[in-house]
C-alpha cells in the first residue's frame, strides 16, 4: 500500500464527530494493555487495533487451540495447529491488518510478583481474561495505581461490562465485595456464543475509545449485563465508590500481596498450570530428554510433550500446562519427574 492508501486509513473513522482528527492523534499516540487474549481479549485487541491505538500491550498465558477458533477472533487453523503461544499468534495477526501500530507480546500468567512490570506505562487496562482472581489483582493494582480499567465477561448467551475510574466510579470490589465462591459457570461448562462475546467487546472498546479521546463524560456509569438469548438487560448504578469499600475506601490491597512462592492454578478445564520460579528452559535440551518418553515437539515458543494419558505444554521460563488431569499432585509429580523439581 502507498502512503496515501494508508493515509485514508482511519478517514470514516475522523469523520465520526466523536473522535475527529484530533481524537485520531490521541489515539495513535495511546498505550494500553489488553490480559488475556482468548475470546472477549480478540475481539477487544482486534477492535482497538483497527481504530488505531498506537501501542497494544497483549498480555496472555496461553497457546492457540481448535477449541478456540469459533469464538476467538484473531487465530487461525495454523495457529492451533502450531500451537503459537496466543500473545505471538495475536501480534501476528495484528500486523497482517494494521503494520501501522504497535503489539507488545507478552506471554506470561499476570501474578502479583509481575503486574508491576507488565503493566508499567500503560494508561488504560482492559480486561480480555477467564477468571475473577487475575480481575480482582488489576482492580487491586488498578485502584492502587488510579488507573483505569474495564471489566468485561462473557460466558454462556451473557456479556457484562464495568468501567473503573478509580476516584470516580465504582470498583470491582465495591460492587462484588467477594470473589463469587462455589459453581461460576465457565465457557467449559456452560459454553458460549460468539455473538456475547463480541458485543461485550465492542461496548467495552467504545468506552476505551471515549476514555482515549477524553470524552470522559460520555463513559457508561453503570455495570451493563445482557443475555442475548433472552434479550434481558440490567444496569446497576455504578457512579460513585463506596465508602466501605475494600479497596476504594479501606485501601487495602490484598490480591497484590498474595504472592511469593510458586503456585498451581487450576484453568478451569481438564488441565493444571504450574508455576516455578524463573527456570529458563533450553527447548534443544528438553527434548533429548523427553524424547525417550513420548512424543515432542517444539517451535520457538512452546514444547509439547505428549505422554499417555497427559500433554505437557512447556514455555521457555519453564511454566508448563498440563493437561489429562485436575489433580495438582499428579501434575507435580510429572514436572518434577521430567522438567525438575
Ligand atoms: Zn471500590
């Protein structure tokens, strides 16, 4: 494309009123992040990108599956079938459509011993992930640091959407003062519609737009839910934080304190994560190792180990996914017994 192609780029866009040549410049001169890339985190990175935010910060622990392709948005089949990491996958993608922006690739799981650096510069958090712990650590981070974000879900025909101006609105935490404990549906038992998904993204990338434009006045104060299914809809006042509030109020930030030592995360699917302290893997390495014991295969990004009945995926600082198995002694014992302990 020429110069002048490119140019007319973002010109239905600057028609818009709303945003304007200046509103333009103030998007290519932003820097946001968007964690967790799976189906809301597509769409939102896939919206944001197109609209021209300069710099996108993709934030993501996972690899591409067939599993996702129905719903998320920016992979492909040779994606899922190379396994790419979805942060590289996305980045990718991202560049085939607009070389113009710029796409951080992170891949990594958001804990409380790295969401300082991951997150350091951005002016805006938006919210692609798949469980209430990592949402409770931006909103601590968030609020701590006064920087905004927006919660987004989908799981089912449901979609629901929060902005956080910490100061000005209402948290996470104000409204849902504990994480929701016992049966949360998930994409895994519940399943979903792509169609959720995608309008829970595109309310929320057109309030990350207003914020970038700085038409702060025009944002939603309110948590949105809809059931596309059921065509039911429900606002919940959202306009203020609360002054009991945890986090707010009390200040108290203990999703951010939550951390030292390695963990084991459950996905929510026949698969555990385990996280070990920085241990750089050799890839080269690791598959004469494991080559006795099953099959391997690796690319930059991944190594896949498949030993009946389990897939280990390994990434090069050494945090690996298992799957075949919920029970976390199991896949212990399986790292220890072929990565190390
Ligand atoms: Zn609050």
């Amino acid at each position: 494309m020429t110069a002048l192609e490119l140019d007319q780029r973002y010109s239905r866009q600057v028609l818009f009123r709303g945003i304007g040549e200046e509103g333009q410049r103030k998007l290519s001169a932003a820097r946001i992040a968007v964690v967790g890339c799976g189906a809301t985190g597509s769409a939102l990175a896939s919206l944001l990108a197109r609209a021209g935010v300069g710099i996108l910060r993709i934030i993501d622990r996972d690899y591409v599956e067939p599993s996702n392709l129905h719903r998320q948005s920016l992979f492909d089949e040779a994606d899922a079938a190379e396994s790419l990491p979805k942060a590289i996958a996305a980045a990718r993608k991202i560049a085939s459509f607009n070389s113009q922006i710029t796409v951080e690739s992170q891949v990594a799981d958001l804990t409380p011993s790295n969401i300082e650096s991951l997150l350091d510069g951005v002016q805006l958090i938006l919210d692609g992930t798949d469980n209430f712990e990592t949402r409770y650590l931006l909103n601590d981070f968030a609020v701590k640091n006064s920087l905004p974000w927006i919660y987004t879900a989908a799981v089912g025909s449901y979609g629901v959407t929060l902005n956080v101006l910490p100061g000005k609105t209402a948290c996470l935490a104000c409204i849902f003062p504990n994480s929701p404990r016992g049966a949360i549906e998930t994409c895994e038992t519940a399943g979903i519609l792509n169609s959720a998904v995608n309008l829970a993204a595109s309310i929320a990338a057109t309030e990350a737009i207003k914020f970038l434009v700085g038409a702060e006045d025009r944002l939603r104060r309110t948590l949105l839910s809809f059931d596309v299914w059921t065509n039911e809809r429900a606002e919940i006042a959202a306009d203020h934080p609360r002054a009991d509030c945890r986090a707010c109020g009390e200040r108290n930030f203990l999703h951010l304190a939550g951390e030292g030592r390695p963990r084991i995360t459950l996905c929510g699917r026949n698969s555990v994560q385990i996280h070990e302290r920085q241990r750089p893997l050799s890839f080269t390495e690791m598959t004469e190792r494991l080559k006795p014991h099953g099959t391997v295969r690796h690319n930059d990004f991944v190594l896949k180990f498949w030993h009946e009945p389990y897939e280990m995926t390994l990434f090069p600082d050494g945090r690996a996914i298992i799957k075949g198995t919920t029970d976390t002694a199991v896949a212990r014992s399986l790292y220890a017994r072929y990565v190390g302990s």
